[in-house]
C-alpha cells in the first residue's frame, strides 16, 4: 500500500465519508444533520538526509531514526537492490536516505551505500603519539583515520597486536590491502568513517568491474583534454572506442574543474591511473528518476552531516560546499569560519530550491572516554556499568561493535542485541561527550577482543580536592582520581605528551579541563568510584578530524570552553591558548555579575546593560573558572560561572 494519499484520494475518501453519513431515518420529525467530515490527514514530509549510519533497530543515521519496512528499497553498491532488508548496511557507512515524516513517524523509503574511495592502501602513516590513528592514501588521495573511524574484520589482524587499526594496512610479507573506504570528505582527501577490505578488485585494464574508484574535486584538466587532475592525482584520458566514459554531461574540459565526481581507473604497469569512467557526484539524488539533477531532492525537509569546505557569502543566495554537495541558502552567515569542521545542517528547501536552514550543528567532541572490564549488565535497565561505576547506556546515536564476534554481524546491531553480547568481565571501550544534566551521550562502545586488565577514563575535570601538589586529588565522571601512588614526575603529562611533574600537573589543572588517567597494568586500582592512576596527562581532543565542541541551540555555530581568564582588558580575556573579545551583546551569567556587585540580580544581562558601571576586569576577576561560548573568530557569545 502507498504510504502517500494524494490529494484526489483524500478528497473522494471524504466525499464517501459525508455521503455514507446520510442515510435514510424514520419516526418522522426532522433527521440529525449529518456529522462535519474529518479533517484531511496531512500528506507526509518528504525528508532527505545524508550522513553516517550510527546504529540500527531500523536504520540510524546521524542519530535519526529512520524506519525499515517491506517497501524500503536499500542499494548497497557491488551487492545490488534490495528491498525491505537492511542487513548489508553497517555502521560507519555513509548512506543517503529518501524519507516520507508522518508527524515524526519517519520511514525509509531508499537507502543507498556508496564507497568514496577504492583501491591499494599506500603510504600508510600511523600517528607518533597514538598509532591506531594517521593517514594513508588510495590513488594519491589522503585518507585520514580518526577516532571515529571503524574497521571491519575483514580487513585482519595483520601485525599480530589483538587489535585491528590503520597498523593493519601494511602486510609483513610485503603485498598491498586493497580498501573500499567510506567517510566525509575534505578538501583534500576523505575522513574515514568506515574502512573495509575488499577481494577480486586489481584496477587491471582490460577487466570489467575490477576497476579503482575516488570521488573528488577536479583541479584542472589538460588544454588537449588528454587527462585532468584530483587533488595532485593525475588520471588519463582515452579517446575513441572502448575509451573513457564521461557520464552527465561532463566532458574532459575547463567544464570539469572544480565539479565533484566519482573517477573509476585502472592502473597501468607504470603506474599511470586511465581513467574508464566519470561521473558527477554533487548531486543530492534523484527522487523522481527524471535524470535531471537540477531538481534532484530539492524540496522539504533536508539533514546533512559533513565536512565543511567552504562558505560563500558574497552572493544571494549564499553558496556552502559541504562535502561533495554544493548548497545554495538564504543565510550562511552563521557558517563563517567553520571551514574544516564537521558539521550537521538542517533545514528546508524552498520553491527555488534554496535551502533555508533552520539549524546548524556542530560535531562535539567526544570529551569523555573509558576503557575497563565490564561489572554489570542490565538488559531490562539497557545499561552496562564497569568495575569504575561508570554507566554506559547504548542508543541509536551509539556506533555499537563486537570485535570479538566471531559472525559478521558485529557491527550490525540493535542496542539490545549489543547489551546481548555483553558479558561480565569483557573490555569495553566506550567514547562520548557530556550533556548539560551530567549524563553522557555515548558516540561509540566496543567489545574489545583484548586481556588487558587496566582501566582508564577520561574526561573533563569536575572537582578538584586538596589543596598542595602532594595531597590533590580530582574527579572525573563521579570517579576520584587518586594521584597518591604516583611517583614518577614523568608521569605526569602536559598536552603534549611532555613530562611536566607533579607541582606543575598541579598548578596547570582546573575544572574543565580534559585529563586522562590510566591505572596499573594489573588493574589493581579499578574499583568503583575511585581510580589509583599510575599516569594522568592533560589532552586536547580525542583524535576526531573537524570536530569542535560545541552547544548551538540558538543556531549560531560556537566553540564551548572553559578555564580561568586571565590578561582581561576592557573588552579581551585570554583563555588557554585563544584572546577572546567581549561585546555589547555578550550575555553575562547573573552569578558573575552577583559577585561583582556584591547583592543579587534578577536575570543574566548582556555587557552594554551591565549595573553599577562594571567593567570586564570587575567581572572576571581570575578567582574562578567560566565556561565561554566563542565563535570562529573569538567573539564571546555567553560567558557563564560553571561553579554556580
């Protein structure tokens, strides 16, 4: 049964509904009149979305839920069309989905999975300070693998380690892993969101479906159109029969620079890449199979999460190039100075096919991370809790693994089916960021298939106990952190992985800041609630390329920080390592301006409406931590008492 009643249907089905409502009665006197019709149902919103499949129970993608039914149709390249059945799809794939909303009953009506790049794993560059993350290329493309980035098993425990990362893409023997990557691309290259191994695929000319594939944006194209350029990679051009397939109306001239396209090649004894076939791949997709990309799903509802690689707003309507897709909107000003972050924009398309965006997310961090053996398991509760007491709740914006799995479903599970798995006493490594209320939102969590008997949590600094170098002590997550049975100044860290000792750990630390504690190897300090670190350091970020925390309920993009301000000037404070400026419109919390005028206030107030003439150094006195939303270019938005 169609899911959609056009407005004819509706209006017959009305029409029966007040004719069958006009029977004959008798007993004379006047009959009742008949009832009013119902009001017609409203038609379904039609709702596009591109993004990361995040877990399944359905299909989640960016953290929506998107339902499966009989009539779904799910396209998974190189595996073929399937309909009503999404078990080929796995988390981490970036999939683009055609929805009908039912006043928030959201159903698929096509998923469709194509790999962004495809072929030999090359100069593969393991980070120095953490060597499960880095670089390697495909085809001269830079792939960046990050902390969100999943590897299928597949791709093998090839060194040997217990564990499967970006280390694996180097064979001992000698010989290449041929990749299909999934991910969010840049400017230069992809973010890895998902990374396979494949078989059978060689880029030999000559053999059909056993070609190379990347999607980028072209640089240039020779003047005789004889080849054309990808980020630096150049591919050949063949003319004639059996030569190269330009599809879309694209040809190899000036026409082609700066169009996002998906290049299938093979690769020659030299090493030259030819290209076989060319097609565009900027379009959003095609709704209504007309083949025309002009109207390609440019109408309701729209979500898209990306990387953002650039912002124009010198023209009307504004031009965002998000990922591979180039948008136009009404507004994009809130957009400046987030190129290179990972975004998420919603909105809805307008008779011109303008998106009108009604909000703007960025990524956060994910601040918060614990690696330790699982205590408890509640399936009734749908909780975990570790040996720290640590509760980990899994939902359909968590990537939920089972490395350990000895199926191929371990990473196409529902939440329950993954707190099925869990057992007592497994590694579990879980990431996610903190909410407003204390609780975590968890991103991703894995069973790990490792012996490891140590804990570690990290996080932002709640409390800080103690009051000299030798007798502190602080909280993270509701777990104290015991800095006792430290007795190596080198194990305590700056950012930078440098030894700053204990006095200067100590002298650094504030609430807020992120700061990673490890136990012994025998975990001899994990038990609930307190954590006998061996190591503490202080960390930036959690390794996720473009990600930026933030809070934009108000639909402005913005940092989140925190720390204690110091060089305040008039209109200036520093904050870590960035000058952030005050203006007439920065709200103050009413706490600050409480302490500085000594009574009470009734709200929060902006800067140009403070009492009593107070200035930014009255305010901000360097007694006490603030959280700061900021934006791109250093303009504090909201300035709060984080002790309050």
């Amino acid at each position: 049964m169609n899911r959609q009643m056009t407005a004819s249907s509706i209006g017959t089905l009305a029409l029966a509904l007040a004719l069958g409502g006009c029977g004959g009665g008798g007993g004379g006197g006047s009959s009742a009149p008949a009832p009013a019709p119902a009001p017609a149902p409203s038609a379904p919103t039609a709702l596009t979305a591109s993004g990361v499949i995040t877990g399944f129970g359905s299909v989640f993608v960016n953290g929506v839920r998107y339902g499966v039914d009989g009539e779904t149709e799910v396209s998974v390249e190189n595996e073929g069309e399937f309909v009503g059945d999404d078990s080929r799809l796995r988390v981490g794939m970036k999939v683009r989905v055609r929805a009908s909303d039912d006043n928030g009953d959201i159903v698929a009506e096509r998923i469709e999975y194509d790999d962004d790049f495809k072929g030999p794993a090359r100069n593969v560059s393991p980070d120095a300070s953490d060597p499960t993350l880095g670089t390697f290329q495909v085809l001269g493309q830079t792939v960046i693998v990050d902390a969100n980035t999943v590897f299928d098993d597949d791709v093998g425990d090839n060194n040997g380690d217990g564990t499967i990362d970006i280390r694996d893409l180097t064979l001992p023997g000698g010989g290449e892993v041929v990749v299909e990557v999934s991910g969010l691309p840049t400017a230069d290259g992809i973010v890895a969101t998902r990374i396979d191994r494949v078989n059978g695929i060689g880029g030999v000319p000559g053999t059909d479906d056993d070609e190379y594939e990347i999607k980028g944006f072209v640089d240039a194209v020779a003047a005789d159109g004889s080849s054309f350029d990808i980020n630096g990679t150049t591919f050949l051009v063949v003319t004639g029969a059996g030569g190269t397939v330009f599809e879309d109306g694209l040809a190899a001239d000036d026409s082609l620079v700066g169009v996002f396209v998906e290049v299938k090649a093979d690769e020659n004894p030299a090493g030259d890449l030819i290209a076989v076939e060319v097609e565009r791949e900027d379009d959003i997709g095609d709704r209504d199979d007309d083949g025309d990309r002009d109207d390609d799903d440019r109408f309701g509802e729209f979500e898209i999460e990306g990387i953002l690689i650039s912002v124009d707003t010198s023209v009307t309507p504004n031009v965002v190039v998000i990922g591979g897709t180039t948008l136009e909107v009404n507004d994009a000003s809130g957009l400046v100075g987030r190129e290179g972050a990972r975004v998420e924009l919603e909105g809805r398309f307008d008779a011109n096919g303008v998106l009108v965006l009604r909000e703007s997310k960025l990524e956060v961090e994910n601040s918060v991370r614990t690696e330790d053996r699982v205590a408890a398991v509640d399936t009734a509760a749908g909780t975990v809790t570790t040996r720290l007491g640590i509760t980990i709740t899994p939902t359909g914006e968590s990537r939920v693994e089972d490395d350990g799995a000895d199926d191929d479903e371990g990473d196409h599970l529902t939440p329950a089916e993954f707190l099925n798995r869990v057992m007592i006493d497994d590694y579990l490594e879980a990431r996610g960021y903190p909410n407003a209320d204390g609780s975590v939102t968890w991103r991703r969590i894995e069973i790990d298939d490792e012996d490891d008997l140590e804990c570690e949590l990290r996080g932002p600094v709640a409390s800080i106990d103690g009051t000299s170098a030798m007798d502190f002590s602080f909280v993270i997550q509701g777990v104290t952190i015991d800095v006792s049975q430290i007795t190596s100044d080198g194990d305590f860290e700056g950012p930078g992985d440098d030894a700053i000792g204990r006095q200067a750990f100590f002298d650094q630390l504030d609430v807020g800041d992120v700061v990673k504690a490890e136990s012994d190897d025998a975990g001899v300090g994990c038990q609930t609630g307190t954590l006998t670190a061996r190591k503490v350091e202080f960390e930036n970020d959690d390794g996720v390329v473009g990600s930026v925390r933030g809070d934009d309920d108000d639909g402005v993009a913005a940092d989140e920080i925190t720390g204690t301000p110091i060089n305040v000037g008039s209109a200036s404070f520093d904050l870590g390592d960035r000058t952030i400026t005050v203006n007439g419109s920065t709200l103050i919390d009413d706490s600050i301006i409480e302490l500085a005028l000594g009574r009470e206030i009734d709200d929060d107030r902006r800067f140009d409406q403070l009492p009593g003439g107070l200035t930014l150094p009255d305010l901000l006195t360097g007694d006490f931590p603030v959280r700061v939303r900021v934006t791109a270019d250093g303009v504090a938005l909201e300035i709060e008492d984080i002790d309050d």
